[in-house]
C-alpha cells in the first residue's frame, strides 16, 4: 500500500526534527511510498521534497515543537478543512 503523508513543521536547519523527517522523506522513496515537507522547496533542504498540495495526500502529520506561531490560524483552517478524512 502506498502511503502518502505530509510533514507539517516550523523548519529550523540547525533544531528541531528537520533531520529526522528528511530521513523519512527518503526512506519513503525506498519503500515506494510519497512523503514530503509542507511548504515550497527551499535549497537549505537539498533532497527533502516539498509540497503545498494537501489533497495529495493521505495523511498530514503536525510536529509542534514549540508553539502554532508559524503557522496562522486561518492557515490551519484551510489546511485542515482540504485534508480528506
């Protein structure tokens, strides 16, 4: 079955989860399955693939490591409200 989840996070390259999703980004590609990083490519993250397109996906996962600040709540909304369930 192939599984496809979007990683929703505040992207901070030196803290934070961004290592481990990245890792999940590519051993996803491994096992055939999509996964990728809310938002759009940024070269601070070579090889982690990045999506806007929450309708693509199965699955959104939210790491909060500290706060929903970068995120606004209208956002979040739109977000949640295009997330198929």
């Amino acid at each position: 079955m192939d599984m496809k989840i979007l990683f929703m996070m505040d992207r901070r390259v030196n803290a934070g989860s961004i290592q481990a999703v990245a890792n999940y980004v590519r051993t996803g590609d491994e096992l055939g399955h999509s996964i990728a990083l809310y938002g759009r490519p940024d070269p601070n993250y070579p090889g982690v693939r990045c999506s806007t397109d929450v309708r693509a996906f199965d699955y959104v996962l939210l790491i909060v490591e500290f706060g929903l600040r970068w995120m606004s709540g209208l956002r979040m909304l739109r977000v949640l409200s295009e997330v198929p369930r």
